[in-house]
C-alpha cells in the first residue's frame, strides 16, 4: 500500500513597503530570522491581504497607512527559510512618526543608498525592485515572466 503524502499549501503572507519622510520603513525582527525586514506576517483565516496589511502595518510600527498600490506577488519556494510562502507586496504610504512594536524589536526609515544589511527572506530583492519601479522602471521589464 502506497502512504500518501500530508497535502499542503504555501502560507500566504503580506509585505508592506510603507512610504515616509523620502524614505521606506524597515523593521528589524525580534523573532529568527534576525535581520532587517519589510514589515508584514501571516494572513489570518477570514482576512483579506489588504486588511492584514493594515493590520500588520499598525501592529509592527503603530502607523496607520493608506495602500496605494499592490505591488507585486513573489512566491519562490525558497524565500523564507522556515516554510513555503506566498507574499503581496503593497505600496503604502504614512504619516507619523513610526514606532516599533510586535515583532519588531527597532525600525528606521531608509533610502536606496542606505539600506541596512543583514537583509531577510526575500526582501533584499522586492526593496531593489521597488526602487527600479520607483526609478521609472516598468513592471513588465521587472517582472520578466519569459525567465522563469
């Protein structure tokens, strides 16, 4: 008798590049990995992407944003380390002095030329191709489907 493998899907999460003061906010993470990161998390059941990115947002670093835009979907198998999941990235923008919170245990805001290292998850990447897009880039040039 063949055992069959448990069935399972990626979680799917929210990143939330939050504009302010010329700059993005990055947090930089209590729990592992540790590093500088977007913020965002974990999509809860009966939640749409767009109220946890507002939820997040607010629990990460005290900012009520306004989404502007949703940015893009990155899905690589491998972006987290710790499970399979799926990200949507969305433009925000804030007013207020941000604070850290939840499962930030810092934030600053940052511009292309000074982001911080060590960079988690995927982030690294979805920062450098925001700011090809913020550069006047276009998504379909970022986003090179015939790749992959």
């Amino acid at each position: 008798m063949l055992s069959k493998k448990p069935y399972r899907n990626p979680l799917v999460t929210v990143d939330i590049i939050i504009e302010i003061n010329g700059g993005i906010v990055l947090i930089e993470r209590v729990n592992p990995p540790h590093g500088w990161a977007l913020p965002g998390g974990f999509v809860d059941y009966g939640e749409s992407v767009e109220s946890a990115a507002i939820r997040e947002a607010k629990e990460e670093t005290s900012l009520d944003i306004l989404l502007e835009e949703q940015f893009h979907t990155y899905s690589a198998p491998d972006r987290d380390p710790r499970h399979h999941t799926v990200t949507t990235v969305f433009i925000a923008k804030a007013i207020g002095k941000p604070t850290a919170s939840d499962d930030a245990k810092a934030l600053d805001i940052f511009t292309k030329n000074s982001i911080p290292d060590p960079i988690v998850f995927d982030h690294k990447k979805i920062i450098k191709d925001y700011f090809k897009y913020k550069n006047g880039e276009i998504k379909k040039n970022i986003f090179n489907y015939a790749e992959i």
